[in-house]
C-alpha cells in the first residue's frame, strides 16, 4: 500500500492491523514482559504504576536478591520491610499495600496459587482483580496477558496518545472503549496482543511524545491523518 493511500484509511479500524504490521517489521519482536516468573510480572506490573521502568527494575533486584519474589514470602515480610525495598519505585507505601492486598486475595481466593487463578475463566478473574486494592485496568489487563497469556489487549498512556492523535478516538477515551476497538480490529492472538502493546509503548517512548512529537522520524508516519502535523497536534497526556 503507497502512503498516499495509508494517509487516507488513518483513523478507521481496520487499518490497526497495518499499524502493527508496520511496526513489527520496523522495530522487530520485543519480548516482553521483561520478566523471570508470572509472579514477578504481577509485582512489576504494580511497582511500575507511575513511574519509569528503571525505577521497577531496582526494586525487583531487591526483591529477588532477598528471596522475596514469590506469593508466600511477600505475605510474610513485615510490611516496612517490603517498603524500604521497593523505594525506588516511587509511592513505596502505598505500592506496599498493594502487593499486600494482591497476595492476601490470592491467598484468600485460590490459596496462593497463581496456577488456580489463572484457571479461572478470563472475564471473571478480570473482574475479581480490579476488585483488589491497587488494581486498575491496565494493571489487571497486564496480569492477565504477559502472566497469565490471556486473549486481553493491555491500553496505556501510549496507547491512547498514539490512537487520538491518529483520529480513532477522542483525547479522553475511555479504558474500556478503546480497548474493545483494537481487539476487535486484531486476530485474537495471545502473541499478537503481547507484541502489539510493546511495540506501541516503543512509538511512545521515542517519537510519540506528549510535547514535540516526532513524526517525520516515527514508523507510523504514513499513518498520520493529512489534517494533522506535528505543529498542529497539541500536548496530548
Ligand atoms: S509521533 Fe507522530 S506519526 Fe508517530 S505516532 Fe505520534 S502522532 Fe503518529
């Protein structure tokens, strides 16, 4: 497809599978999640609420280097501990509480074993998450499909930065709606989905900026609505 055309199809659904074909020949696999076990995909998926992933990183090397990175041993350590540990992470107490919160329901629920949680049909055990303290959608969609390989696509900031700046959606979509578009415009498809959100995190990350974005570098250019240019899109959250 010339860009020519690509400019033309932007903003309708069908051209989200191009987005991902696209920049899965650009950028290549990202072998996400950057993780050793399901459970430490859970604890990174809470400590790397509102901060980089740098910050996660230091705190999992404490957990790991002090033993603590499974269900039973964060039940166990006093909570200052597990705070003083996970400092990096920024919001530390209250990112302890939220670890507290998760192994207590897991315990409670399937008797610590994420291995039952995950047997659990998806959209009952997405519901029981976010019942849990500290868990919001893109937590709960992250536990789902990089620990629990779930047919669930994970929206973050990125998400819908890129996604309204390319005329799908309004600024202030919503979690939900947004999520429901793009799944319904990819294969169901663990890996598909897995992919998909990392390479959309990579565009944030280095062309897709809230301020100054870099469009004539980024891969998703040829997709770029003519009415829009990088002076014409405002600071977008
Ligand atoms: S940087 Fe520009 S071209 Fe790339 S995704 Fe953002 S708005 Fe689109």
């Amino acid at each position: 497809m010339n860009l020519q055309k690509l400019s033309d199809v932007s903003g309708k659904a069908e051209t989200i599978a191009l987005y991902y074909q696209v920049l899965f020949e650009h950028l290549g696999p990202q072998n996400w999640w950057p993780a050793r076990t399901p459970f430490e995909v859970i604890v990174g998926a809470i400590l790397t609420q509102n901060t980089s992933w740098t910050n996660v990183e230091r705190a999992i090397a404490n957990l790991r280097r002090k033993r603590l990175l499974t269900p039973l041993a964060l039940e166990r350590v006093p909570f200052a501990r597990l705070a003083s540990l996970i400092r990096s992470s920024g919001y530390f107490r209250q990112k302890a509480k939220k670890l507290k919160a998760f192994v207590r329901f897991l315990r409670a629920e399937y008797s610590g074993s994420l291995a039952r949680m995950f047997e659990t049909p998806t959209l009952e055990l997405r519901e029981k998450l976010l019942a849990v303290h500290g868990v919001g959608p893109e937590t709960a969609d992250s536990i789902l499909l990089y620990a629990g390989h779930k047919e669930v696509f994970v929206v973050d900031s990125y998400t819908k930065r890129i996604f309204s700046r390319h005329g799908f959606v309004p600024d202030d979509v919503p979690y939900e709606e947004l999520r429901s578009k793009i799944e319904a415009a990819l294969p169901r498809d663990v890996s598909r989905y897995n992919e998909f959100h990392a390479l959309l995190v990579q565009v944030g990350k280095n062309w897709c900026r809230p301020r100054d974005p870099r469009c004539a570098e980024c891969p998703l250019h040829p997709f770029l609505p003519r009415a829009s240019s990088e002076k014409a899109l405002g600071d977008v959250p």
